[in-house]
C-alpha cells in the first residue's frame, strides 16, 4: 500500500506551527505519539473523513464522541439549518433548551435538574464548586488515569493527552489547589477507603470536629466534598469498571458524606440511553455530560438532585454562567441527535457492530500472534499493546504499561489503508450508526494485514 500524498497537510501544518501553539487547538491532534503529519481535514459523510489531499478514511474518532450518528446525518444537519434560519444566539432562553433538559432529565436517573454550559470541562469544573458549596468541604477525589478536563482541580493524574504526554499534571497548576485533589486507583476500592479514612482522621486528629456541612454522616470529620469518577474509563484507552466497583464508589461516599459525581460526558447516551447510570443501576448525586449531547457543536452539562442543583444561582448562591450556554444551534443538534438514538434498537445495533469489529480485530491480533488486551463495552474500544503475559487492563497502570511504540506502527499502517485510529494508545475508538458493515469488514482486513506488517518489523 503506497502512502499517500500529505502535502496539503504538511503544508498547513507548517503555517499552523508559527500560529498556533503546536499547531493544535487540542493536544492530541498534533500526532506527536505517533510520529506523523496531522491529517487536515477537509470533510466527513457517514462514517467516512476526507482530508485536504483528498485522501480518504473510515473515521473511529468521530470527533471523540460527539458524532455517535457519524460525520452529517441527515436530521442533525437540518435542525442546525432550521435552527440558524431563525438566529445563531439571543444570550436569552429558548423552547429549544427547555426540551433538552427535559430530554436529559428524562433519561437519566440520576438527574433532576441540568444546567447547560459549553463544554465537559465547564461541567466538571462547575460541578466541583456546586459539589464544595453544597457539603461545605474542600477536598475532591479522583482517580488516576481517569480525565475530566483541563481545568486546574483535576489535572491531576488525568490519563488521555497528560498520559500520552508523560506530564502527569501540568505546570500552572497552583500546589495550593492541586494539595485540595487526593488521588485514588481506577477499580481499587480498598485506595479509595483508605484516601477517605486518612482525610477523616487527619480532621479529627487537629480536634476540629465535625464539619458543619449538610453531608453529616457518621464519618462526618472528612474534608472530601466529592468523588468523581468516568464511571467507564475512556481517557487512559478504554477501561472498563470491575463488578462492584461503581457500588461500592456509592457506598463509600455515602460513608463518608461525600457526593458523588459521574462524569459521563463519554458515556451519556453513548452506552444507553441511560449512561452508564442506568446500565449499571448505581445512582450518582450529580452527573456531567457533553460530547453526545451536543451532537457535534459544542456543548457540557451538569445535573442532579434537586437538593443539590437548587443551589446554582440565580435560584441559590452559587455562581455560574455562560454567554452561549444553551446556544440554539447546540440544543438543535443534541435535540435531533437524542431523538435518533431514542429509537428502538439504537443501541443493540451499534454495539453487535462494535462487537463484529472487536471479534474480527482480536482474532486478527491472534492469527498474527501479537499479544494485545483489547475492552471493548457499547461502541467504545481498545486494543493495548500489552506486553506478553499481560491478561487484563484494569487501571492506570496496566493500561500504562502498553507499548506506545508498537500503537504507532500499528496506527501508520492503518493510516495509510485509509482506517483513521484515534492517533494515541490511550485514546478509545468511537463506532458511530454510520459505520456499515462493509467498513467494519474493511477494517478488520486492515487490521489483519496491520498486525501482519508489526511480526515483520
Ligand atoms: C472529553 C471529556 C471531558 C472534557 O470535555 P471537553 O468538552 O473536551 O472540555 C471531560 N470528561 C470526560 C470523561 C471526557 O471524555
């Protein structure tokens, strides 16, 4: 398979270079793990991308989830053109957004209210100071690998581009607000017992005495206001929960007082319709979304207990606002984007899809005797190159010991068969509906002849 022509590419990222930093508006575009030219991309139908050579892919990255229906569908592309007939913004309320939240709330167990922002990081980021103000505590745990954003309270151990990057954290990040983020194990309960009983008795140890807060358990003396969790890790490669894990997160909060925060910004309506709130029956205070509901434009949410929510300003004391929160073009696309995924079957489709391509893809890991672990759950996926003798990725450290070397090889030959991976070892693949069965088939050729190529290097 010849390489294609990349001179436009090469071209604009030269002249993005002396613009723009890295020549990237996000990290991870830049291909820098896996040693080539970004792609520019000229346009998307379905399950397919073209870039500025005219070379064209069958796209798994699907804009990092947001395009679960795939690159113009259809109903999406029309209520953006209706929506834009009638005004981009107004900094005013709308039907539209009203119908969203309606949506959200409807769908999610865990959610009473939702507040509409722009993107997951101005979830997450508002969800902690909702989260801090409610409990009065200042302390956030999270787990590492698992990645909510790029703001300064949980850039702590945050998996994706921080991981791809070797930079753990990020300079910038004042000492006094990273001290205020404990860290604990993706699946390792026991951490998060111990991460949360140190906080309590250090408390009590300085004889300060309960907190005055509203989350007054037994165990009230903790400083922790919340844990946040990607109840599926997608950040760090595709992570799956073990059984109990979620439950026993909830179980511990509620020991301890502390609430919990989903952030289900990849898996909100990508899973289920329900996320993974539904799917696994355990039911967070408060729950962050993005990507999916906005149906490729950019918008975030926060929702939960009414309790909780009822604190955001103006209807409480806690401030948080936005310019273009609830933009009518967003809602439109997340409004036309939840109702196709509504339909019957949505889901059971895309994920014996997603499973046709994990079968095919490992037995072609296995004809060519490369050792992966490849987790695959609904249409998310992803295949680690795991040393030999490696069984299962569970965690931060499992899925970092996979060879970033060996996923670069494996990306290019893919690249250069027209099949557009996402360009990180610790990234997971998105399947959209638009992905048919002929470009799965197609994939796992590729695949085949990829691992293939890897045994002769
Ligand atoms: C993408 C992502 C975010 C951040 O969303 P942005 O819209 O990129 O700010 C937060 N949490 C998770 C789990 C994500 O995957």
């Amino acid at each position: 398979m010849p390489m294609k022509n990349t001179r436009k590419s090469e071209d604009l990222f030269a002249r993005a270079g002396r613009v723009i930093p890295g020549g990237v508006n996000s990290p991870v575009r830049a291909f820098a793990s896996v040693g080539l030219t970004p792609r520019f991309i000229a346009r998307g139908e379905g399950c397919r991308i073209w870039d500025e050579d005219g070379n064209e892919y069958i796209d798994y990255v699907c804009s990092w989830g947001p395009l679960i229906l795939g690159h113009r569908h259809p109903s999406v592309e029309a209520a953006v053109r209706d929506a834009l007939g009638r005004g981009s913004t107004f900094g005013a309320s709308t039907r539209g957004e009203v119908e969203l939240a309606e949506k959200i709330v409807q769908a999610l167990p865990g959610v009473d209210m939702v507040r509409l922002v722009n993107s997951g990081t101005e979830a997450t980021m508002s969800a902690l100071r909702l989260a801090r103000a409610f409990t009065g505590r200042s302390k956030i745990v999270k787990f590492a690998g698992c990645y909510h954003g790029h703001h300064d309270s949980l850039l702590i151990k945050a998996g994706s581009g921080a991981l791809t990057f070797g930079a753990p954290s990020s300079p910038g990040v004042p000492i006094e607000v990273a001290r205020n983020t404990l860290t604990a194990g993706y699946n390792d309960l026991a951490s998060l017992e111990e991460v949360l009983s140190a906080e309590a008795g250090s408390d009590a140890g300085l004889g300060s005495g309960p907190k005055a807060g509203l989350g007054s358990g037994p165990k009230a003396g903790s400083d922790v206001a919340a844990v946040i969790v990607e109840p599926v890790a997608g950040n760090m490669g595709l992570v799956l929960p073990e059984p109990g894990f979620l439950q026993g997160v909830r179980r511990v909060c509620d020991m301890y007082g502390a609430l919990l925060i989903f952030d289900e910004v990849i898996t909100g309506f990508r899973l289920g319709y329900g996320g993974a709130q539904a799917y696994y029956d355990v039911v967070p205070d408060l729950t962050c979304l993005g990507k999916t509901i906005g149906g490729g434009l950019p918008v975030g949410a926060y929702g939960g207990r009414q309790d909780i929510m009822s604190m955001i300003s103006p209807s409480g004391p806690v401030y948080q606002a936005g310019t273009l929160s609830g933009n009518p073009l967003a809602v439109a696309a997340g409004l036309a984007t939840l109702e196709e995924v509504a339909q019957e079957g949505f889901y059971e489709d895309l994920e014996k899809k997603t499973g046709v391509l994990a079968e095919g893809w490992r037995q072609a890991a296995e004809n060519a005797g490369a050792p992966i672990c490849l987790n695959q759950m609904g249409s998310l996926m992803t295949s680690f190159f795991v040393p030999e003798g490696t069984l299962r990725v569970t965690d931060f450290e499992t899925a970092g010991s996979a060879d970033t070397q060996r996923y670069a090889e494996f990306f290019k030959y893919m690249l250069e068969q027209g099949v557009y991976l996402p360009p990180s070892q610790f990234e997971a693949l998105f399947v959209s509906a638009a992905h048919d069965e002929k470009s799965v088939q197609r994939t796992i050729e590729a695949a085949q002849h990829a691992f293939w190529r890897l045994g002769q290097d």
